[in-house]
C-alpha cells in the first residue's frame, strides 16, 4: 500500500533528506472513508418532501430548462421530451423513469487499488478544494495568483492526508500554465502526485478526452479495462437559472460513454440566481440536476450520477455569496433528504466566506462539515483548503480542516460507544472505589494508547506549555506542518514505463496544440 | 423590555456618550430561546441504554457512593439506602421512583420576567462560561488574573447578547475581593448588571443563603414569592470517582428547600477520574448524579433538577483534559439518550483545549455547540467565552461564540424549511425563467430583509473589501467589538429602592464577616 503516512524508511536520496523522509511528519489515521450511521436530520415532512417535489418537476414541466448543447436536444427530442428551440420540457414519469436507473451507489477505482471508494450508501468520502483561482499562504500573506508550483503543493497535501479521499479540480487555478495545455500539465503533476480518484473538467471535448487517456495510461489500463468499472469522474454546474452549457453537457456525455461517473451540481445562490426561499432555490436546483441526471440515464442507464447541492444564500447587504450559513445547512439537509427519495447519491461542500484561516473560518466549515454528516452527504467537494467562497486555497486551511475531517472520521467509528461488560468497566470502577483515579489501573493501560482521538494539529497543552512552546497560533502550527509535510513528500510509486507513456501523451498533445481556448 | 439591542435612545449622561449609547452597537435577533425540533443523534441502541442504565444501577447497588454529607447521610438512611460510614447504596427502585418525581420541564423567572427561561423540553438555553480563574484579551495579549472588573465586563456581555440566556457563576472569578465577601460584591455586580436568571455557587451556606436573599430582593420579592416558583439555581459537581462534598450537597438542600432549581454534573473525565471507555465514564457520571438527584427528590419531591455532563476525555499523552473531541461529543449524545430515559432535562457545554481564540477555538467550540445540538441538551453551560479547558474567560472568545449561538438560533427556525407555494416560489422561478437573476423580484424584494441570517461577526465580503477595511482577523474584529459593546453599555433599570436595599444587604453582610473560607 502506497500510504504517506506509515512512516516505512524507502531507499534513495541524500541521507539528510532520507532520514527527514523516513519519518512520519504526523501519525494520522488510516486511509478508511467513514461510515456515517447517524440517523440524518430531516427539517422537511413528507409533505414538505412531496411539495418540493411537485415544484421541482412543474419546473421540469412547465417552464423547462435550456440545454445549450444541440446533441442533447436531439437526444432528448427523440427520447419524447417537449423541445423548442433550446428550451427543454419533460413531464415527470419520463424524469422519475430515467432517475430510477442510477445506481444508488457505486465504486470508483484509482490507479491505487487500495485507495478505491464507494459512493453511495452510508460512505462519507472527502475530497480537496478545487478551483480557486487565487492562493494564500501564511508565509506570502497575501492574495496572489495559482501556479503550477502551488497546484502541485497542494496536489501533494491532497496524496498526504489519508482523510482526503478523492481529488477534486485543480486544488489552484494554475493560471502560469498557458489555458491550452493546462490540462496535461496539471494532470501529469496530479497523476504523478496522486493514486487517488481523479477528476476532469468539463471544459471542451480535448481537455476531457485528454484527461480520461491520462487516467487510463496512469492505471496501466486497456480501454475495454478503463471502461470495465468508473475509474474518475467529471463534475458540472448548471448556468443557474435553469441553462445547461454546452462543454459541461458535452464532458458528461463523454465521460459516461467510457463507462465514467458524473456529478451535476447546480449552484443556486439563493436571492440571486434562485429564489430567495430556500424550498424555491432546492427545487430548482433539483429541477436543473435532474433533468441532466435523465439524460445520461436515457443515454446509458445505470451510469453512475450523483446529485449536488450547492445552495447557499447571498449577504442581502452585499449581494456577496455566503457559505456555512444556517440557511446553507438546512438546504442541504433538505437536499439530503430529496436525495433519498431520488435515489441518488449526494455531494455537498465544506465551505466558508472568511478570507484567512480564522475562527470564522473554522466555525463556518464546521456548519458546513455538520451538515455534510447530517444531510447523510456521500462526497464532500472542497473539504480542505477552502477560503473566500472558494476563490483562494489555503494550505493551512487545508491542514486545519484535514484536522477536522479525521476528528469526523474518528466520529463515525462505533467502537467510542461500545456498551458491553468491558466498556461498562464495572471492574474497574469498583476497584478505583471512591478515591483515587483512573490513570494507573489495568483497564486504562490496556486501552490508553487507542482510546481516543489524536490530534496532529490542535494543541492541547494548557496556556503555559503553549506559551512556552512558542505561543504559535493554529494557522502558524498548520503553516510550519505544511512545509514539513511538503519537506518529506514522496510520491506514491508508479512504473518509470506508464510514466514514459504518461510523458510522451503530454508531449504529443502540447505538439498537437493542447486544447481550443475559444470556448 | 430591558433590551439593550433594540438601539432605543435613552435620556442622560454626556450628549456624546448618550449618542454612543443611543445607537445599538450591532443588530442582533431577539431574546427567544430556540427550540430544537432536530431529531437528536443517538448512537445507544435499545440494549446500549440498557446496559448503561444497569451499570449505573450496579455502581449504585454494589459500590455506593461517598457522601461527606452528614445530613445527606441522615436523609438516605432514612430513606432506606444501606448507609455504611459515609458510603451510601441504593437500590435501583429507590433510584427510578425518585428520579421519576423529577418534572422533565420547568421555568425560571429572573427580576425581569420577559428573560424567564424554560428548562426541558425541546429548548435550547446557553450561558455564559464560569468560573475561569484567568482572563486573557487581545490587549493585554497575556494570561492574567481574574478581577472585579473584568468579571463585570463580561458580565456585560451576558447581559447585551440575548443569545445568552442564563448567568453561569462568576465569568470570571475576581480574585482581587477577598473571598469571604467575594460573592456579595460580584452578586451586587451581577443583578445591577443583568437581568436574567441567576446562579449560586454551593461553597457553604453563608455564600447560597447571601445570594438567595439577594436575588430575592432584586427581584422585589416576599419570601413566599420567590419561594412560588424557581427564581435562580445552583450547579454542582461530584468529586468523581463516586463521590459528593459538603459544601455541594448542603448547597442544593438550601436551594431546594427554597423552591429554587439545582444542576448536578460530574465531571468524569474518562481516563483520569471516570474509566478511559465511554460507556463507563458515562455511567459512572450518571450514577454520581442519579444518587444526587434522588436525594433532593426524597426531601422535596418534585424539585426541580437537570442533570449534566462533562464526560470528556484526556490527552493520553499529557493526561491533560480534551474537549469538543469525537469522545466528548458521542459522550454528549449518549448521554442525552440517558437524560431522555429518566425523564430529566440535560445541561451540557461549549469547550474547547485552545488558549487562544483562533481557527482550533472553533472547531473544539462547533463541536461541542453541534454536540449540544445533537443530544437534546436543554442548558448550555460556558456557551461563551471559554478557552483552555475552562481556566481562561476572554471576551473575544465570547463575542465570536455568540455569533455561533446565534447561528444555531437561526438554524431552529422553521420558516427556513417552509414548503408552501410562496416557498416553492414556482410563479418567480417562471418570470426569471432561464435567464437573469433574482434579485429585483417582487418575490426577493417582499423578503429579502429578513429572509437570511444577518451576521454581526463574520466578514462576508470578498479578500479586496476585507482588505480595504484593515485585514482585521475574526478575533481582532471581536475585540473591537468588545470595546464598543462595553462603551456603550447601559444596565437594565432596577428601582432605586431595591438598589439601596440590596446596597445595605451587601454592607450589612460584609460587617458581619461574609463567609468563612477555610471550606
């Protein structure tokens, strides 16, 4: 197993960078995604549920929603669909029909076997923050434009953390990789980086075709192997209020012909590109992914479809989005809950408005993260290093969050409530008595080391032992772990052939021109 | 209504002080208490609540508890509990038909009856943090000694925020009054401050007496008015392992015997005074508490009682306490399960290890508040302004707590889920149809003022607004606030009568010695 965290000495480099390399930076949990067992929170009755229903497909019905992509009218004008012009009208025993094809959870294989997840089901899967197209660091202290270094720095904290489980978009817009190339730059660095699942934009037929034959030299994989079982996944938003575009429909039409997974997530703002309510702005979101999850059903049934929530409000004052709101957790909860009676798997967020890895940073992705676990989510998109409503990454927003995550994953394991003969520990209290503590009996020694949570990034030394170490605050602490973590990275192995291959794809493709930038 | 929020002008004072008075320094929402409609989280099966419950019942019947009480020790022995020395056993029918006298709801009534507050249920309460025996701020940048003053700034706070519910003990302890007459100084201080309900500390009986009859005169009140119905209460915690004090239990007869409310929490941190399993720890503390509980039912039925929780866990590392950890929050919720299974209402807290208010502050705080959530809890105790384990009150801290609690404040209100047509809003998602945004429809128009959560912390503007404005990290922004809040303070009205006699309570109390300190 290709795991960063084991701390087993390799072989290679200097002796000074070998013995840095041969330790662990911090001792983290397993990679093993969560099992959530908590019941979900559901705010909506089944009345509720019906009426967000009935909204959702009187969108679907009356008003419509436009597909800028002339392939998937024709699709959907052959499939029965009420098509005029560009404006796409499906009357809900087609969308329900269509619906009931997806699985209701599936697998994802990475080039590492060991890091395959499934989505779906009772599986909480956390991925990295894509698509900032700003970076932010302690060190720099300010707002500057990706790169290509700072997208392969986080790609590499994304290989890391064995709480992140899934790799996302771009962790950082690399905005020095010229538009047309960035996509085989950046996907040599992730693949080279990274053994987990991947991902592709959606973004014009190269970029999407590029990445899948990445994907599949990466794995060493036949085309017929590549297509055996989903290895990657495309994620796409609607053009809210109700519009597909065209590259985002083209991507998914791709990537399930080859047997790929796909997540619509439509981002509807409440008060802005949704209605002010949050029942309005979960029906239209729904109304925008199903109408997309019906299409690729109709076109392959049983392809792999997971339905987003992204719905979150606007600050009314500035009309600036804001994210981790009490009004962002009960949509996704909501969403959670319409997501079961779909069928479908969820994908939410971990998200926060603040600019800099504050508190109101940590206390906003930690609405977000609960509601996660609450709305019974099963991919959570831009679990680490998320900050300005998505516009800048963070590496210590990451290892802060990383640190939550595995606290959520620690959470989910059952054995913290054990109740039997052994945990009720009636032995020991009755030996301890009245008098005395726990610390020293045989009960606490034979569990001690086990028994709780470690943290590798909060401080739990009262306010003299921190101040004593140096009355480092958390961003400082996550700052310091992330240069050592970067300091001992090793990539996870990968035959120097697939790497040649990988190598010469990139090579050829860049000669070919990349990809079109007109789009 | 004595509310400082309603930014309502006042006469007197200097014009400029009056016109900084006049206005509210932040718009924050009313003082209503939420209700938690959440389905609680609960991870206790059926056979999980039973083996708990037995093995509370068994260390009850088999080991007994220790109570340095001796009219306590009177009481059971009459009651029929096998009393031996100071060691107390009781039967588990002797337990269930106390604890059943128990109501599993019951009000407090402050000076100020438009602050009275129900206990049990499905409310939701918080408090302010206690008993800290340090202060740190942004200012002095370190940690120092409690004193009068900064207990009674941020007795302030406790008072401006109507997020803040209840009084805890002293915010602060004010080691600068000498503590045989700190409680008359800092009581005086509380009730001319604050209007809500308040708290006595059970250090012997001249202390609970001193602040009963206080509280009792603050009111304007007869002896058989504040006896009518519970006025204020007291919080005690066992001395775990098994274990009650005199001053403690002597506390609760005095306050019970006076009609008035009583909180029992052991503080069984697992692995040090409580066995390092869970499930132990959580039975050990209800077996300290269920005794407890059953002795003040058996001298006055139906008193009544809310049981809490502190089971939390050590850093095995340090054996330093841990808190909003996964164990402390499964501990919260398991024990919620239990509090549901006797019929009692439930107090639990807002902790965290952090010294300083930063990102870990925040997600240890979240953890603890959405574990608050998930279990049911009625009161939470420390809700704001805890850092370090409870050794460190900053008023920072609190401000940003408040803005979380008033987040959770929010997240209860049902309007946010509502699902009729106006919700659902079909008719705006057709006039917007598929393109154009919402934002100057009737539909947002009618309800954008209130529509969203309005923050008075966090910085929802984007990295260049924030920026411009100063670049002030969250806890900075809070200590301005602080100061504001504090400059513009004005207590609640209390007649003039009541002030003076309260005046000479103090005085006449301080001439005759205070209370003995050598407890």
């Amino acid at each position: 197993m290709a795991d960063q965290a084991t701390g087993r000495r390799r072989s290679g480099g200097r002796a000074g960078a070998a013995a840095r390399r041969g330790a662990a930076v911090i001792e983290q949990m397993p990679f093993s995604p969560p099992i959530n067992r908590d019941r979900p929170v559901e705010p909506l009755s089944a009345e509720g549920i019906a009426a967000i229903h009935d909204g959702a497909m009187r969108i679907l019905e009356e008003i419509g929603v436009v597909f800028l992509n002339p392939e998937a009218l024709a699709i959907l004008r052959e499939a029965g669909c009420r098509v005029e012009g560009e404006t796409v009208r499906m009357g809900r025993d087609f969308v329900m029909e269509m619906v009931a094809k997806a699985p209701s959870q599936f697998t994802l294989t990475p080039r590492n076997p060991a890091h395959r997840i499934t989505v779906g089901g009772d599986t909480l899967l956390f991925g990295n923050v894509s698509s900032p197209p700003s970076y932010w660091d302690m060190e720099i202290g300010r707002k500057v434009s990706g790169t290509r270094e700072k997208c392969a720095d986080l790609m590499k904290l994304t290989q890391y953390f064995n709480c992140i489980h899934f790799a996302g978009g771009y962790p950082v817009e690399p905005v020095d990789i010229h538009a047309s190339v960035r996509h085989l730059d950046v996907l040599f660095d992730k693949l080279t980086l990274c053994d987990k699942v991947m991902h592709a934009y959606s973004l014009g037929k190269e970029r999407v075709e590029d990445v899948m034959e990445m994907v599949r030299i990466a794995g060493g994989l036949t085309e017929e192997e590549f297509q055996a079982t989903p290895r990657m996944y495309t994620n796409i938003n609607s053009t809210s209020p109700l519009k597909h575009d065209f590259p985002m429909i083209d991507g998914c039409l791709r990537l399930i012909r080859r047997g790929q997974a796909v997540v619509v997530t439509p981002f509807t703002l409440a008060g802005a590109m949704a209605p002010v309510t949050m029942a309005g702005a979960v029906a239209q979101s729904l109304a925008e992914a199903l109408c997309a999850i019906a299409l690729f059903q109709y076109v392959r049934p049983g392809t792999p479809c997971v339905i987003g929530t992204f719905t979150s409000n606007v600050d009314m004052k500035s009309g600036a989005p804001a994210f981790g709101t009490p009004e962002y957790m009960r949509a996704t909860q909501m969403t959670g809950q319409m997501a079961r009676f779909y069928g479908l798997p969820l994908r939410s967020s971990g998200v926060c408005a603040a600019n800099v890895p504050d508190g109101q940073a940590m206390w906003e992705t930690s609405n977000s993260l609960w509601a996660a676990v609450q709305s019974g989510t099963n991919m959570v998109y831009h679990a680490a290093g998320w900050l300005e409503g998505g516009l800048i990454a963070s590496p210590e927003k990451f290892i802060m969050d990383c640190e939550v995550l595995q606290q959520i994953q620690r959470y989910m394991q059952p054995e913290i409530w054990d109740t039997g003969p052994d945990e009720i520990a009636l032995d020991a209290i009755r030996s301890v008595g009245n008098s005395g503590h726990f610390f020293g009996t045989q009960h606490t020694q034979d569990r001690y080391t086990t028994a709780f949570y470690q943290p590798f990034l909060s401080d739990w030394r009262n306010f003299e032992g921190w101040e004593a170490a140096g009355a480092i605050w958390t961003p400082e602490r996550a700052h310091l772990l992330y240069k050592q973590i970067l300091d001992a990275f090793e990539p996870p192995p990968m035959d120097a052939a697939i790497r040649d291959e990988l190598t010469a794809f990139v090579a050829r493709r860049k000669a070919e021109g990349g990809a079109p930038t007109d789009f």
